[in-house]
C-alpha cells in the first residue's frame, strides 16, 4: 500500500448488534476526535499506555506528525466519534518484515467484535504492505485477548516474565505472539 492508498482507506463494517462503524487511516484532521476519545480513558486503562495520552501535546504530535512509513494508524468512528483505534507499527533493519500491531476499544465497544475487525483490517494492510510477519504483545492473564488472537492466526511464541512494568512498579508477564503472513510451500 502507497501513502495515497492508505490515506484513502475505509471500510465499514457491522457489529453483531448491527451498530455500523467506519474503519478508516488516521488523518492530521483527526487531533480534535482523538483527544475527546482518549479524554475518556478510565485511571485503570490508562495504566497499560506506553504514552500519557490525555496530554493534549502527545496527541497534537501524533496528528501533526504522520508518518505512515513507520506507524500506520486507524481510527474506528461511529457517526463522528472515535470509538477505537488500532496501529501498526514498522521495523528497519534485519526485522523489516515485520509489523506490531497495537489496539484500544472505548469500554462501551469492548467485547461486540470491533477489536477483532481491526485487527483483520491491520493484517489486510500488513499483507499489502509485503510484511512476512505480524507480532502482538499480550498481557498473559488477558486470557480472552489472547485466545482472541489465536482465533486470528496468531500464535503464542514465548511468555515474557515481567516484561510490562506499571507507572507504580508492579509488572505483568506478557504473551509474544506472532502470525505468519506468507504462506509456506513445501518444495521437491
């Protein structure tokens, strides 16, 4: 995918409960949508960022700097409200063909099938881009999140111990999980 064909993707989609939800790349016009969507984010959700997203400067960054090249975000809207947002995340070097893929849901849109359509809309663009390989980072005790996973393609590699350390020091053991995006063939 060219930054032009990203910048032009969308896809609607259906939640199990009919709710209609536009999955499109996120655009610098977006600042304003986003800091209403992570303005919202409870004091035990925000405990899992890697950024202090209700800092209105890390979201102007984000909007003000796209670079698609090396994160690729999408946004999921209902109407003209951010109700998730998924990205993926590029290597260089020796890992060049492989993708992170990262997601948060608004606690009213966790559980009705959107996280999963995102991430199907991550591995659609990941195949697009050529990747041989996308990885997801798993909190282990999310067991849902990871069998979730699983129903996706992905597979548990290793369990890191300790690995996601809290704001106030407490850690988490997480589940490195990978997908294999090219198909193998056995040759003779």
């Amino acid at each position: 995918m060219f930054p032009e064909q990203v910048k032009t993707y969308r896809e609607m989609v259906t939640l199990k409960d009919g709710t209609y939800v536009l999955i499109r790349a996120m655009n610098g016009d977006d600042e304003r949508r986003l800091l209403e969507f992570y303005s919202a984010v409870s004091d035990e959700d925000m405990r899992y960022f890697r950024h202090y997203i209700k800092d209105p400067a890390v979201i102007h960054e984000w909007s003000e700097h796209l670079d698609y090249s090396k994160v690729l975000p999408i946004l999921a809207l209902v109407k003209d409200h951010v109700v998730g947002s998924a990205s993926l995340h590029f290597f260089d070097g020796p890992k060049r063909h492989i993708g992170e893929v990262r997601l948060f849901l608004a606690k009213d849109f966790r559980k009705r099938g959107l996280g999963m359509k995102m991430i199907k809309a991550l591995i659609d663009i990941a195949r697009k881009h050529g990747l041989g390989i996308l990885q997801a980072e798993v909190i282990a005790e999310q067991t849902k999140v990871v069998k979730a996973f699983e129903a996706l393609g992905f597979k548990p590699q290793v369990v890191l111990d300790d690995y996601f350390l809290f704001p106030d020091g407490d850690s988490r053991d997480v589940v490195l999980m990978t997908m294999p995006l090219r198909i193998k063939t056995d040759e003779f």
